[in-house]
C-alpha cells in the first residue's frame, strides 16, 4: 500500500473523507497530535486501526466528535458534569469517559462498557469528521509505543505503507494528548493528564480524583486506563529523567561530557552551564513549550543517533504534569534524583572488594569514613581497654590491646564477637557521628561510611543509601588467604563470623557483584553512582 499524504484544503479533506467513509483509516491532525482515523460505528474499521498501529487490541481508542448533539447518540447519560466540562473546555483537548450505548461498537473499548469521547479544536479535524458524516475512533497515529507524532511527517515515518493517507494540518499546537477524566460514575477522575490541566477543570466541578498511575507505575488490579499499563510514547534511546533543582540538572549531566551519543533534553535556562550536547524545549517558565517540543525532540534525538537521553524534569503542575506523565512512561519510570550532598554506606564481606571501593570514592573526591580505623583506634581508649579485659580476659601487650590476642577470642564464638561488638559500636558510633557533625554544613560532597557491620551496627539509619560489594564465597576465600597471607582455616574463621552476601544484599539499598576484575567493579559502580544521584566534587 502507498501512503499518499493529502493537503487539508477541500480536495484532501473530501479524499480523505471518501476513504473513512469506505470503511479506511486516515492520519489526521488535531491540537493535540495526529490520529489514525476510521468509521467509530464500522468494526472492520475499528479492526484496521489496531493493525495499523501494531496495537494491543484490549487498548480502548477515543471517539472523536464535531457536534455536542453526536454525543448523545454514543452515551447511556451525561452526567452534570460532563455538560460542564464539555461546555467549558469542548472543542479542545478534553477525553471524558462516558457510559456507552449498545449501538457503539464494543470494539472501540473491549471488555468495558464505556466509551472515550472527545471534540477536537483543530479546524482539519473537525471539517473531516463533519465530512465523513460519522464520529471517528483515532488513537494517537503513532507506532504502539513510539512518540505520539506531531507532524504529517512523523506519522509517514511511522505509518507509511500501513494506512492509504494522512491528512497534513502542520504542526499540532498542544503536543501532548488529550486529558482523559472518567466521569461515568462517581467522582470524576483522571486517568491522564493533558491538554486541559487538573487545575483547569477543579475550576469548574471542584476536586477531582487522580488515578495513582497518573503519577507512577502503581497499577490497580482492574485497570481504569487499559493504554497507561504500557511501555508508552519510547525512543529507541534510553531515557532517564532527571529531577533536579535548578544548576543540579547541569551538575549532573556533565559527568557524561566524555562519552559518546548522550544527550540532554534540558530548558533553554540549562544551555550556558551544559558540557553535552543537548536539545532544548524552552524556557521553565513556559511549561506549554514542553509540552510542545517533547514528542518531536523524542523523535529528534533518536535520528541524532542518541543511546541515552537524560530528561531535565519539568514542575509537576498544570501541563507540566502531562509532560510529566510521558516523560516517565518513555523512561520506563527510570527517574534520577541529584543530590548534591549524599552519605553513602558502604559494606560488604571480607575479601568481597570493600576496600577498593572506598579508594575509588576516595579517588573521586569522597570523604570516607572508614570504621575499621575507627575501630582500631577506639580499643585504645582507656574505657574500652577496661571492658575489654572485663570480657575476655588479659589481650594485653605492653598495655595495649593486642589485636591478635583480642581476635583469637573475639571471633572465636559468635556470642563471643556480639559481646566484642556491644562493647566497641556504640563508641565507633558516637565517633561516625561527630565526623559527620563536622561536615554538617557542606553543600555538596560525597561522604562514604565505609564499614564492615553497616548493618550489624545500624549504621544505615545515618546514610542516605547504602551499597553492598559482594562476592561468592570461594572467591572472597582465595582473595583473604593471598591478600592477608593467610593459610586457609585462619581465613575460613573469619569468613564465618561474618553473616552471609546474601543478607548485604537484601538490606542495601544497592549491591554490586564483584566476581570480575577490577575495572568491572569500577564500571559497576559507576552506574550506580549515576543512579543514586549523587554529585561529586561538582561533578
Ligand atoms: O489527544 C488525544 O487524545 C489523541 C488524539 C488523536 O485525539 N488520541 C489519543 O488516543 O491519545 P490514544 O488511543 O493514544 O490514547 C487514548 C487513551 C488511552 O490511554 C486509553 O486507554 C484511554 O485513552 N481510553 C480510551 N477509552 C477508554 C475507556 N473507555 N476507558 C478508559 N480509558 C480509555
Ligand atoms: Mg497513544
């Protein structure tokens, strides 16, 4: 099949008006993006748009209308407020959710017995559906999963060969979808945020219900928005958004200046301070802008051959929550938060690679805080070295502890290391937190508690994440006996008073599997690092 692509003036509106009335699908504009247009009363048409778009079939599609007197041929009742909202915001880019009557196909919302209807602003749109003489069913003209298309020319690149025409009306003016509100029964709610904000329509029926999906990747069991539980509106690049304040977008992002094929999608207010490339969406303060720009930058970046594309968040208010919405579905809800000062614990095993970690934090600027040299100088103390020899007898040398003397004891027993343990965590405790208290006004910083009991000792209550190094147990086994000049048995009883990877693993907040070399380990945490947010000696 050629897709022929028509002009909107009168011989393109009727071609494409004679197709949808054989029972064809048309790409047509609207305010919001194009649709892919057929018969909403004709199933074999209906059936043609879920073929076109590749779409799961159990995804209901909105009905689109040009007359207010349409509706009522589509719906069982129009709830008070539903005349409200249609009379304020009809034309324009408001989906409500309505009781549907029997002589709607059920193919446009299988499995439910309501219907999506909405009047289109735009000119084109109105004049084909005026011009066909039937309410037109049109999911966005998009691929299933790809950026909803906001010119003629995205739905060619998507569409071509699939459907016999699109319709070109330009560019669509909002850019993001419709704002879909089910108002069938009860209070209304909104399903998707849109063209028409939240705060828009509380203006005119008061407060309305936000479906937790809107926001989230919560799904209740009975889906109320069957097209929100997909991957939704994807690039073929990675997306990360990134929530951040201000210059923290620009903080974070920079980190990649020397990497390939990563770039921003940032406000013109970020340009001066970024190291990458980037696209900009316009000023923060224009939210519509974003609006306008994300699904066509989406499309943009991946022709730039992007591999990841790192978001700059917009507020989540008015159309900002639409953006929103998109952007975190395109991020398969992949959303970094910067920090710009982070406390971070690090524990792991003996022999798991602890140690080269907190050098590489060290390496990167961390302040560590390293709890084994805390703890070897705490046994110094005059009242340690009391309840010491109260416990475990004369481990003395020359006045000292000897360590020696104290691990032979020590770790003998498990109740033996608890007892050690009660003795010298809270001392260790007190001295984290007066280094930390050192440190309590910095801004930005990266501050590492390195320590082999993080959790034992509950540390982590102090941190803002924690990461776990692991390592299985033969490997960690050769790696103590040639580190620590060690014959075996010594090195297995200390290995066995530690508690298991697994119970690492299951309390931090992340884990890294060190089983490789060490520029593996390194690149492991590097994206966990990226993850966390965390920004490093302004980097
Ligand atoms: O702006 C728009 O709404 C665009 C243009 C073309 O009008 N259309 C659009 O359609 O975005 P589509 O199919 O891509 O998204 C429709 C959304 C989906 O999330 C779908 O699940 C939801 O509306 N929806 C449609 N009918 C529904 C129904 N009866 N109940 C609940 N959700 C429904
Ligand atoms: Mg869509």
């Amino acid at each position: 099949m050629k897709t022929q692509l028509l002009q909107s003036n009168n011989d393109g509106i009727n071609t494409a008006a004679d197709l949808l009335k054989k029972g064809e699908v048309v790409g047509i504009p609207t305010e919001t993006v194009y649709g892919l247009a057929a018969d909403a009363m004709n199933v074999d048409a209906i059936k043609k748009i879920y073929e076109a778009k590749g779409r799961p079939s159990d995804n209901p599609l909105i009905v689109h209308i040009s007359r207010f007197e349409e509706l009522e041929g589509l719906v069982t009742n129009i709830p008070e407020n539903a005349k409200l909202l249609a009379d304020k915001f009809w034309p324009g880019p408001l989906t409500m959710i309505f009781e549907r009557k029997d002589t709607v196909p059920k193919e446009v919302a299988p499995k439910l017995n309501t219907v999506a209807v909405r009047m289109p602003s735009h000119p084109v749109a109105r004049a084909i559906i005026e011009a066909s003489g039937s309410p037109l069913a049109a999911p966005s003209a998009n691929l299933s999963g790809s950026p909803s298309p906001t010119t003629a020319l995205h739905v060619m690149n998507d569409m071509d060969g699939r459907i016999p025409a699109v319709l070109d009306g330009g560019e669509c003016d909002v850019g993001v979808e419709s704002t879909v509100l089910f108002v069938a029964s009860g209070k209304p709610r909104l399903l998707r945020p849109g063209g028409i904000t939240v705060e828009q329509i509380e203006e005119v029926i008061g407060e309305i219900d936000i479906d937790p999906s809107v926001v989230s990747d919560i799904f209740t069991e009975n889906v109320a928005s069957p097209g929100m539980k997909y991957k939704h509106y994807s690039p073929k690049a990675k997306v990360i958004v990134v929530d951040a304040k201000d210059n923290d977008f620009a903080l974070y992002v920079n980190r990649f200046e020397n990497e390939e094929s990563i770039y921003a999608l940032c406000f013109d207010e970020d340009i001066d301070r970024l190291n990458i490339p980037y696209l900009a969406v316009g000023s923060k303060y224009a939210q519509g802008d974003y609006a306008k720009a994300l699904f066509s930058a989406l499309r943009d970046l991946d022709d730039k051959g992007a591999k990841i594309i790192y978001a700059h968040c917009p507020e989540k208010t008015g159309i900002g929550l639409a953006v929103y919405n998109r952007l975190i579905r395109a991020a398969a809800f992949k959303v970094v938060t910067p920090k710009p000062y982070c406390i971070l614990g690090l524990t792991g095993t003996t022999g798991a690679g602890k140690s080269t970690l907190s050098e590489y934090f060290k390496s990167l600027g961390g302040y560590i805080i390293d709890c084994d040299i805390i703890a070897r100088e705490i046994i110094d103390k005059k009242d340690i070295i009391e309840k010491l020899v109260s416990a475990f007898g004369n481990v003395l040398e020359n006045g000292k502890v000897s360590r020696k003397a104290l691990a032979k004891v020590a770790f003998s027993t498990k109740e033996n290391t608890e007892l050690l343990n009660g003795i010298t965590h809270p001392a260790i405790i007190d001295e984290i937190k007066a280094k930390l208290k050192s440190r309590e006004n910095l801004k930005s910083g990266l501050t590492v508690i390195d320590a082999p009991l993080l959790f034992e000792a509950k540390l982590e209550t102090l941190c803002d994440v924690t990461l776990a190094v692991t390592a299985s147990k033969d490997i960690r086994l050769n790696r103590i006996m040639k580190r620590d000049n060690m014959d075996k048995e010594t090195a297995l009883l200390r290995m066995n008073v530690q508690n298991d990877d697994i119970i690492y693993s299951q309390k931090a907040t992340y884990t890294v599997l060190n089983e490789g070399g060490k520029e593996e380990l390194i690149s492991a945490t590097n994206e966990i690092i990226n993850d966390i947010g965390v920004i490093i000696n302004g980097k």
